[in-house]
C-alpha cells in the first residue's frame, strides 16, 4: 500500500507521548518520591543508574496505570496519576500525604513538549482538521494547550472525561469517528490516526477497522511507555512510520507539493 496523505480530510492525535514528552514529565515528577527512600533501598538514586531508574519507574507506572484506568474508566486523569503514586508510594514502603498525590496528579499540564511539536502541528494544520483523542481531562489538557502547545490550533477535542472511557476502549474510537462525521463531514476512512503509542492507539485502530495509521516512533524501541514494535507488529497496520512528528509534516507538505 502507498501512503498518500491527500486522502484524508481528519488528523487525530494522541497528545501525550506524541505531543508531549510524557516519559520525561512522569520520570522527572516520580524522582521526587524515590529520593524519601532510605540510602539502603536499591532504588534510592545513589544506589542505581539514571537509566536503570528511568526504566524501573516507568514500566511500574505503565502497569499501574493500566491497572487503574481499567478498573476505573471513569476517574479523572489527575486522580489516577494520584492513585498510581500513592500505590507506589505503598510499595516502596514510604510514607506520604495525600497532597504529595495531588501534586503528582496536577503535573500533567507542565509536561514539556517534544521540541518539534507546535512548528509541525502549525503545518499540518494548513491541511487537515486536527482532532485530539487523549486520556486526559478536560482541565489538564486546557493546561497543556496554553502551556506547552501554546500556538497549536485544534479542531476538535475529545477527552477520556467527555467519552467516559479510556484508550484503548473501541468506544474512544467509536466517539471520535462519529464526532469527525458530525462536526467535520469526514467518513471513518478520511480520518488518520497519528500516534506513538502502540498499545493506546494503534491496536485499536486495526481492530476498530480504520485505515492504517502512522506510527510517531520517537524513541521507537527504546521508549518505555506505548509498547514495543516486535510485541505489537502482528496486532497493528500501519500506513507509514516517521522518528518524529517534525519529519511527518515535512512528507505531508512535500505531498501536498509545497516543499
């Protein structure tokens, strides 16, 4: 199959992880509980690798997140980011308040963009409808949106709050294709899905019956929250994959022969 982006009139997008450097935010925002643990803990800074630490807590947030967000579809984003630090907070053994949970929750806002975001985004604007579907809140993603997207336009956005429901739910899908016809006139196979994580977004869209999707690699392999590409490659269809979202709108504009 060729790839022509002209034949799509809808762009979606995940925010967090192909926005917005995720890994970082949660990583950086986590370090603060690992450094109450005791000098003896091998999970204490002094005692591990900056990699090795990054790769610890954030395969334990993934599970846990998943975790919360299955049991409890409708609880909103900060709240579970709370309720992952608490328990984790449990499992190592450290004792906190409940405003450290809140804290941790209300970080989501100050995640920093990958640095190519809001130019790309101002591109691909030129030519499509731009449509967030995102596990987030409508309060948080207002921060993010004046925050580090500040200067991106979207026309739609849909939150797991509005749906009621978290990625990789069908219904998330199943509320973005029938909001795109409603609000935009475009029909499920005019809609692309542009996202990094493989496990939230592009499963689903193979499994909901959308065309293939594009695949934002990042750090591809390397990343430590959205799956790997060798677990998922069998379950996903993907119409192209690009390292970043920068060299995306640069194939998008040279196809629309602006280059």
């Amino acid at each position: 199959m060729v790839f022509d982006p002209k034949e799509y009139k809808v762009l979606s997008f995940d925010i967090y992880g192909t926005l917005i450097d995720w890994e970082s935010g949660i990583y950086e925002a986590l370090l603060l509980l690992v450094e109450k643990l005791p000098t003896t803990s091998p999970h204490h800074p002094s005692k591990t690798t900056p990699d090795a630490q990054r790769k610890f807590l954030l395969t334990e947030y993934t599970n846990l997140e998943l975790e919360t967000q299955k049991a409890q579809p409708t609880l909103a984003y900060p709240e579970v980011l709370a309720t992952i630090y608490k328990k984790l907070a449990s499992h190592f053994g450290v004792e906190i308040k409940n405003e450290d949970a809140e804290k941790f929750g209300s970080t989501i806002g100050t995640w920093a963009a990958f640095p190519d975001t809001v130019s790309a985004m101002q591109t691909l604007g030129k030519y499509y409808k731009l449509v967030v579907l995102s596990n987030v809140d409508n309060a948080s993603f207002a921060r993010t949106l004046s925050g580090p997207l500040n200067g991106v336009k979207f026309d739609g956005i849909y939150t797991a709050q509005d749906i009621g429901s978290y990625k990789p739910d069908l219904r998330n899908f199943k509320y973005l294709v029938e909001h795109a016809k409603d609000e935009f006139g475009a029909e499920k196979e005019e809609i692309l899905k542009v996202a990094q994580s493989l496990m939230h977004d592009h499963r689903t869209v193979k499994k909901f019956g959308m065309r293939p999707s594009i695949w934002i690699k990042r750090a591809g392999d390397e990343a430590l929250m959205g799956g790997k590409y060798e677990d998922a490659k069998e379950e996903v269809n993907l119409a192209a994959s690009f390292d970043t979202l920068g060299d995306f709108a640069e194939f998008v504009k040279k196809a629309f022969g602006d280059a």
